[in-house]
C-alpha cells in the first residue's frame, strides 16, 4: 500500500519533474497569409551553427493558433545554451533560414533549464527585431546582435560586452565577433577568459585558441631560458678548458708544487715535503706564477679543480 | 551530374545558377566591386534535397556578409530538405574584389544567385 501510495505521487510529480529538464517557450506573432501557421525551436551547439539550416538541429515545433499565440516545452540544458525561433512561408521545408531582408524568419535567444521564455513580434517590425523576454542573458544577447549587424562595431566594445555581461554565453559570443585584435586586446581577451569556465561548449574553440596562444608564449619563454641556459654552460666550459690549457703547461713537479701550496703550506714546508731547497722552491713558485699569469697563492685557487690527490700530498 | 549556367550581363550584374546531382562542388565566384561603386545588392538562395551546401559571401575586408550552411536529414521516406535565402543591400565602404564560395558534397539540389553592382 506504502509502495502504491509512493507509485502514485510520482505519477503525478512526472510532469513536474520532467519540466525541471526543459524551459519553455511561449509567445505571439502576426504573420501575413504567406507564412505557415507553424514555428520551430532548433538548439545551436555552437557558434558556428547560428546560419546553419538543417533538421538535425530542430528539437521542438508546434502550432500557431489563429490569435497568433504559440507555446511550447523544449528540451533544455542545465547552462545556458543558444537556441533559433524561426517561421517559415507556406510550402518552404521546415529547415528554411532566410536572412538579410525584411523576411528574416528567425531570432535568437538564450535559455537554460526552467526558464520561461516569451517572445513577441511588433507588427511592422521584422521578427529579428522582436522581443525576447524571461532571461537577463536575452537582453545582453539582443544588444550584441544589433552591435554585431553594424560594421563600425569594434572590438573595444566588444570586449566591453564579454567584461560587462553576466551571461558567459553572451560574453563568449562578443569575443568571437571579434577580429585582428592587437597585442593588448589579445592580452585583455586572455584575461577575460581566465574567468570562464573552461568546459563551456560555446567557448571550446575560442579557449583552445588562446590557450594557444599562451602555450606559443610558454613555449617562446622556455627557448629563451634554455638559450641562455646552454650559452652560460658554453661560456663556463671554454673558459674552463682555457685555464686547463694553460695549467698543462705545468711541469709534474710544478703542479705538485701548486697542490701543496693550495693545501696551505708554506715553501718552507713544500721544501721539506718534496726534500728540495727552499731557494728551488722559490724559484718554481716564481715560475709557476709567470706561467699561470697569477701574482700570489689566493690566485692559484682558481686551479684547485686540477690538482690530482698524490699519496703523501 | 552539375550543370552550371553562368550570365554575366554587364558588369555590373552577376548572376547564375547550379543544380546539383549528387555533386560535390568547390567553387569561388570572384565579383569585382570597382571605385565608385555606391552598394552590392544580392540575393542568393540555395535548397538541398540531399547533403549539405555552404554558401559564403566575403568581402574585401575578409568580412563575411554571409556564411551559411544548409544540410539535410534522412528519414523514413527519404531525406527532409532545407532551404536558405540570403538577400541584401550592402553599401560599399572598400572596393575590391568580394568572393562567392560555394561548396557541396554528394549534394542534391539547387543554387541561385544574383549579384548587383550598383553605381551612385
């Protein structure tokens, strides 16, 4: 009984709970006698479907009634996606796009789930210049499509747009209207899309373009690094092997010399080290000086990598 | 099967037409828009029983006045068609030369266009 009671109320919150995944559309038009008493709803995947005309893209129709009125339930992401109104004129298919003239049959507007969208066509106004109401995107939407049809827009204002709205849709629709943006504009779009989420459908192509973008400077960054990286190992190299090649011109007794000195012996010690005079000391010190282009011992520190640890140093 | 009929009346009109049978198509029609000219009226439409057509009208400044791609969709009793129509008076702001790209695969269907170079 608890199970039926439980069956029943389901039942009856379906509709509910299934319009939790859809938004709906309602609205009134007047058309002249050439137009099919008909409207349909087509989902945009991307940008670049705004002008594609297909039926692959139609994902809800219905009626008009004689008043003009006309609703409907359709199937509804839980972000924001971009959707396409349109209207045909009798006998055209239903995936018929006319654009340019004063029969534009078509508008654009945004929704996500839940929302109540409604759309209005002034008479004497062509549909896209109709009104979409029930979503704050919708308003920012409509402002850019008239920027956007107008050839002195520039990309300042739209990157002005992509920074104002709150709509990521909208901002990443302005940003796409962009184009030849100079360094800091690139630089300020960057910044704007850091802000965005990296998954949104819309944004996939443009994201992947900046990012890069950024790659191409991390890239660029990293070379100069190991540039420098490699000319550093260069410069210590050669110079290491100019100082090899004037140490090896150290005779053995010589370098044994240099070695006892560098472990902090005086010639006094190095004499009674190697069992030699003090005067012969001196005078290989003096030599080895000469040789090594050094003026005293703090100088033959720069040695100290070549001298071989000899038993009894 | 394509049969094209091309008509270049003067030089300041441009129009023709394409029909497709099951064709594949890859062409730019070149419109040459001199000094002086005041606007570029056009009225282009395309319909697809079968496969998809992309019409593109760019301008000199690489803008594109249109760029529209019209497919079609099996179903149970064949395919459904789809049908675009572009039509406009663009004014003029850099002469040169603007570019109508056409461009079809296994497409069955129909190409009109007219182009008007309209002098002040």
């Amino acid at each position: 009984m608890r199970h039926y009671r439980l069956f029943l109320l389901l039942l009856l919150l379906a509709p509910a709970l299934g319009y939790g995944q859809r938004a709906r559309l309602s609205g009134k038009v007047s058309l002249d006698t050439g137009w099919a008493r008909k409207f349909y709803v087509c989902h945009m995947p991307g940008f670049d479907y705004m002008f594609t005309a297909s039926n692959t893209l139609i994902i809800a129709e219905g009626d008009i009634d004689t008043a003009g009125n006309f609703s409907v339930n359709f199937p509804a992401t839980k972000d924001e996606s971009l959707y396409r109104l349109h209207f045909i004129r009798k006998g055209d298919p239903a995936s018929t796009l006319i654009i340019g003239s004063r029969d534009v049959n078509h508008v654009f507007f945004i929704a996500k789930q839940a929302d109540q969208i409604h759309f209005e066509k002034t008479a004497g106004l062509p549909i896209s210049q109709s009104g979409i109401s029930g979503s704050k995107a919708n308003s920012g939407l409509n402002a850019l499509l008239g920027l956007a049809a107008n050839d002195t827009t520039g990309n300042n204002t739209f990157i002005s747009i992509a920074d104002s709205s709150t709509s990521q849709l909208v901002g990443l629709l302005a940003i796409s209207r962009t184009d030849k943006l100079s360094e800091g504009q690139k630089e300020k779009v960057s910044d704007l899309l850091a802000r965005y989420d990296a998954h949104n459908a819309y944004g996939a192509h443009i994201l992947q373009e900046y990012r890069a973008t950024s790659y191409w400077k991390l890239y660029l960054a990293g070379g100069v690094l190991l540039a420098l990286a490699l000319s550093l190992y260069g410069y210590l190299f050669y110079k290491r092997q100019a100082i090899l090649k004037i140490w090896r011109e150290l005779s053995q007794r010589e370098m044994d010399i240099v070695g006892l000195i560098l472990s902090g012996k005086s010639n006094k010690e190095v004499a009674l080290a190697l069992n030699i005079e003090l005067s012969t000391v001196k005078t290989h010190v003096n030599n080895i000086y000469a040789k090594l282009g050094v003026n005293n011992r703090k100088d033959l520190d720069r040695y100290k990598d070549f001298i071989n640890p000899r038993p009894g140093g | 099967m394509l049969v094209l009929g091309a008509v270049q009346a003067k030089a300041q009109v441009i129009k023709g037409s394409i029909e497709l049978r099951d064709s594949a198509i890859n062409r730019s029609i070149p419109i040459e828009v001199p000094a002086g000219a005041k606007s570029v009226k056009y009225d282009v439409k395309v319909y697809a029983d079968v496969g998809e057509i992309k019409v593109t009208l760019t301008e000199p400044s690489t803008k594109k006045s249109f760029n529209v791609t019209i497919g079609t969709k099996a179903s149970s009793t064949g395919h459904e068609p789809s049908k675009a129509e572009m039509s406009d008076d663009v004014s003029v702001k850099i002469p040169g030369n603007w570019t109508f790209y056409i461009r079809a695969e296994n497409a069955t269907g129909t190409i009109s266009y007219e182009f008007e170079i309209l002098k002040p």
